[in-house]
C-alpha cells in the first residue's frame, strides 16, 4: 500500500504503535491468530496468518470477530 500525504510518518504511524502492546499471537491449526483482550474470556481478532488459503474466507476468521477463548492450566 502506497501512502500520500503531508503528515510525518511517525504520526501517521503512532496508532499503529500503540496498539501493538495488547496484541496476542494465538496457534491455531497451520498459522497464527493476532488477537486483542476484550476481556478476561473474549478477544477481538486483529489479524490471520495462516497457509490454508480457505481459513481467509471463514467469516468466524475475519478481523473484528469476537472469540471466546479456553484457558487449559498445566499440570
């Protein structure tokens, strides 16, 4: 993506930068889900990173989604 504009970079950019400290990188199946807490059991999908070309066309995988998620403690 090209950008043209009079602003400086790093204010075009400092949201960006922002957000990055709550970003979670979930495993799921062949790639990796970026995440955002909501809370303490859902999160927001930022981001797929995934080989399986069809995971990008499941609407559950789309950015803004809404997911619970299960916490599985070690023993």
């Amino acid at each position: 993506m090209v950008l043209y504009t009079p602003i400086p970079l790093e204010d075009v950019l400092a949201d960006r930068e922002e957000q990055k400290g709550g970003i979670l990188k979930i495993p799921y199946k062949g790639g990796i889900i970026e995440v955002e807490m909501t809370s303490a059991v859902t999160a927001k999908i930022i981001r797929l990173h995934s080989s399986a070309i069809n995971d990008y066309l499941q609407p559950h995988f789309q950015p803004g989604s809404e997911i619970k998620l299960k916490w599985e403690l070690d023993h």
